[in-house]
C-alpha cells in the first residue's frame, strides 16, 4: 500500500513539473504567435521612425517612490490602445496589457503590468500638453510616407454629446437681464436704508445704474462698521422677529452673493458663447441629431472641426461655439502651424460660406471652394436664379441707379458695417422711391413700406467664383471627393470604431481626447493602406 502511494505521489509531482515547463516557455516568442498582418508592426514601425521622446518630458511633475514605467512603451500603450479600439477607457487599457500578448509585446522589457491610474496620470501629467506635437509628428512621418497631397482639404464638423448634464444650462442672456433686476432690487434696498437708517445722519449711500462686486462689498463692510453688526446676536426660524438692521443686512449679502453669481456666469460664458453647462463649464448647449430622421435635441457639446488630406486627419480642432462658419479661420491657423503653408483648395459645405472666409482665402492665395448657404438654389433651381424680384438681378438705368421691375428707381439710403465681418466691410442700402400701387408687392417685398434692399458687390462677386469654381470639371471632383472623404471619415470615428460622445470634461481634457482619436484613425488607415497595396501588388 505503501508504495502504491509513493508511486502515485511521484506521478503527480512529474505532472506538475510538466506542466509549468510548457507555462515557462510559451511566452517566450510572442513574435511567432502574432498574425504577421496585425496592426502592431505598422504601429511599430511608425513609432520608431518618430522622435516622441523629446515631448514626454515633464518638469512639473514630481517623481516619487519606485522607478516608473518608460515614458515611450507607455505612450505605444496608450497609442496602439486608441488605434485598434478607436476610443478606449484606462481600465480596458489595464486589462489589455495583462491579457492581450501585443500588449505583451510592447510591455515585454517590463517587470510589472501598468495599472488604470497608472495610464491616467502619464496622460494628464505627459500628453495633455504635447499631444498635438506628438499628432503633428507621427503625420509628418505617415504623410511622408504616404505621399499625401497637402494642397487639397476637405473641411467638415460635428457636434459631438459632452459628458455633462442634459438639463444643467446656464444662459447668458437670462443672467444679463436678471441682473439688471438685481441692480433695481439694490437700489430699493439702499433707498430703504437710507430712510429707515441714516435719515438723522448726514451720510448716504449712492445709488447707480449699475453696481460693481467690489463697490457692493465696500457696502457691507461699511454697514457691519456703522451699525456694529454682531452675527451671534442674529436670529432665524418660525416665531423669532428679526431686527431690521438684520433684515437690510441678510438682503445686502443675498444679493452680493447673487451679483457675483452672475458675474461669475456671464464671464464663464465669455463673449463668443450664449451658454455653459453647469457640470461642464467649457461645454456648450447646441442642437444635435439624434436619431436618422434628422431630430434634435439641445444637449451640452462641442464643436469638432476636421480637414482631410487623402482620407487621414491632417488637422483637428475642437470649438466650443455651434457655428461652423467662426471654425475655419482657426482651422486654418491651425493648419499652417503644421505645414507652415496653407492649402490651394480648401472644400467646405454650405455653413463655411461667409465673407470673413471668403476675404480670409483670398488674402492667402487660397482658392474659393466653400458654399454658401443658398448655392444650392443657385446652381439647380433656375426658377430662383432667374427670379427678377432678386435685388442681384435689378437692371440699371443709363444713369447707373437700381431699376425694380417696375420700372421705380432706388435711392441711396446709407452705408453699414456688414453684419458680424472683421474687416471692416461696408455695405450700400438702397430705398425704393415709391411702392404704392405696385402691382408686384406681393412678389416683391412683404414690408408694409418702401422696399429696402442691401447690395454687398464684394460678396455677390465672391459667389460667382465659387460657382465657377465648383461648378467646374475640377469643382465637381472635388465635391465627390468631399462627401467621400470627410463625411466617410466621420462615419467611421462614429459608427465603425463607436466613438459617438466625449468622456472627458474640460476643454484641455476634451481636445486630448480628440487627438488621441485623430492619432489612432489616422495610425488604422496607414496601415490598412499598406497592407492594400501589398496585396495590389
């Protein structure tokens, strides 16, 4: 019995032996399990012909207890993570580099695996700042590679859902005209003090239109000095009866907290947005679609703004105002900081169309290849092109004056500053001498009086030349080339690679999480073109 047992005792521990052997040497080559196809020996391969470490310095941050991870190998971890997911939180970014052997790979002169905080603070304290150095660098290296066309961008925006709050809008207008209220409220309330409090003394508060934080405050201060005000001796709650000076005091500090408050807002809000979310200062309330028949809703978001060059990401930008039109001149800016030249084609839809683009492109030597909100009228329906109650299709006289259909002559009215133009344009607004009778008003105008037409001969000629332009043989490529390429792109950061709402919050936090989307499309669509052509060929 005895040695039945010892035998069966030996038999297992052969077992065990055998066992942890085979786990000793199967990661010993992960290259030979790696499909010789994946995306980590592109990424590989871009990442050695970049020089990222000079941007992974930080003086700021304090290093302390055990040795970290390599700055490098945790930037291909972050990276590649972004490539093959297309949006990737730090916890499945943790469980990558522990289960997946590419993440093995990148991580094999490592002891240890990084944890989620661990990714966390490398990309708060080392990429926050330098992403956009190290998205410039990688496309200098794929562009060179790739021989991408730099001349032609197509330029197209999204708002994108913020992680903030469905109902927590504040409005700039609402605060701006409550605060007038409060203005009238104070002055109530010092006219009250001054009567019922210092009427046997020869001091009185002002009264303003307007009232300051700090002019408010010295109100308070001032008060608590005269009346020696003595908050332990204050009362609150049912059947107390506050004395009045306690009364004027508690109204002074409501509404000084109530001025700041405002102040506060409309400062978050700036002078460029209406709105801020109260659980993301920087995001800002805009219609989204969202579902396929086009419903919106109004939802805290931002603005992205992308130019593609042969369908990569050339240049992102995130805005925090709807309008794309305020978008492309930043876009640009952006994009000759890359290149250090602008591009020859700039392809846009209808909502870049304006004249401070137009005006922007032509002081750059940039052609104009950007709608305008009614091309589409222009081009395909003959009926409103031709139509001779348009004032751009008024006739003139021998004279030189504005002749309407009915044969009435328009008046110089006066010259006006173009709405919203930075340049300082005018435009020409002409009255007609007499409706009365007319028997084309209806057709002509719906104002009760006179008709009034504006004339811009700047931004009528702008619109002929971009007809001309994307009307042409090249014009029309380039449009087909627009729909495919810009649009595509943002099909596939949204639907394919389901990246469809911001996670971070911050304006900072939100363009490095852009970026390192831009980095991970433009890294998948590098080497999905490489192994295309080597199957082509």
């Amino acid at each position: 019995m005895e040695n039945v047992l010892n035998t069966y005792l030996n038999n297992t521990h052969s077992d065990n032996d055998y066992y942890n052997s085979i786990q000793l040497r199967l990661p010993l080559d992960l290259e030979t399990i790696i499909s010789f196809d994946d995306p980590i020996y592109t990424f590989d391969e871009v990442l050695r012909g970049c020089n990222v470490e000079k941007y992974l310095k930080s003086d700021t941050y304090e290093t302390r207890g055990r040795i970290g991870f390599n700055l490098v190998t945790m930037l291909k971890v972050v990276l590649f993570g972004y490539m093959i997911n297309g949006n990737i939180s730090t916890r499945k970014l943790e469980k990558l580099c522990v289960n997946d052997i590419r993440f093995r790979w990148l991580l094999r002169n490592e002891n240890s695996f990084p944890s989620h905080m661990t990714i966390c603070n490398f990309m708060n304290h080392y990429l926050k700042d330098k992403i956009e150095n190290i998205f410039k660098e990688i496309n200098s290296y794929i562009f060179t590679k790739d021989n991408v066309d730099l001349e032609h961008i197509y330029i197209d925006g999204t708002k994108m859902e913020a992680n903030a709050n469905k109902y927590s809008w504040v409005w700039k207008n609402a605060c701006l005209t409550s605060r007038i209220r409060l203005y009238k409220k104070i002055n109530t309330l010092l006219l009250s003090i001054n009567e019922d409090l210092l009427s046997f003394e020869c001091y009185r508060y002002s009264l303003r239109d307007e009232y300051s934080i700090e002019y408010l405050e010295l109100i308070i201060s001032d008060y608590e000095k005269r009346f020696k005000v003595d908050k332990s001796t204050f009362v609150s709650g049912k059947g107390h009866k506050k004395s009045l000076i306690q009364r004027y005091y508690d109204l002074l500090i409501s509404h000084f907290e109530k001025l700041k408050e405002y102040a506060y807002k409309i400062e978050t809000c700036g002078e460029k947005r209406n709105s801020f979310s109260k659980t993301d200062p920087d995001a800002t309330f805009m219609r989204i679609k969202t579902d396929y028949m086009g419903n919106d809703q109004l939802l805290p978001a931002y603005n992205l703004q992308f130019g593609i060059c042969d369908e990569y990401i050339a240049v992102a930008d995130v805005n925090q105002y709807a309008c794309d039109m305020d978008c492309f001149i930043p876009l640009m800016l952006k994009y000759y900081d890359s290149y250090k030249t602008f591009p020859k084609y700039p392809v846009a839809d209808a909502g870049y169309g304006s004249l401070n683009n137009y005006i922007f492109c032509k002081e750059h030597n940039m052609g104009l290849y950007m709608k305008f909100g009614s091309y589409a009228k222009e081009t395909s329906d003959m009926k409103f092109h031709n139509d001779p109650f348009r004032s751009v299709n008024f006739k003139k006289d021998s004279d030189g004056n504005i002749i309407c259909p009915n044969n009435k002559k328009f008046i110089f009215l006066k010259t006006s500053p173009v709405k919203g133009n930075r340049y300082g344009r005018m435009e020409e607004k002409y009255i007609c001498e007499d409706c009365t009778d007319c028997p084309f008003r209806n057709k002509c105008t719906k104002s009760s009086k006179n008709r009034i037409i504006n004339v811009n001969k700047e931004l009528t000629e702008y619109h002929k030349e971009v007809i001309e332009n994307l009307e042409s043989i090249h014009g029309a490529l380039l449009r087909m080339n627009r729909s495919i390429q810009s649009e595509g792109t943002f099909g596939i950061i949204k639907e394919d690679r389901n990246y469809k709402r911001i996670v971070r919050k911050g304006l900072k936090a939100v363009t490095l999480e852009i970026f390192m989307v831009s980095i991970g499309y433009n890294l998948m669509k590098f080497h999905n073109k490489l192994n295309r052509n080597s199957f082509v060929c």
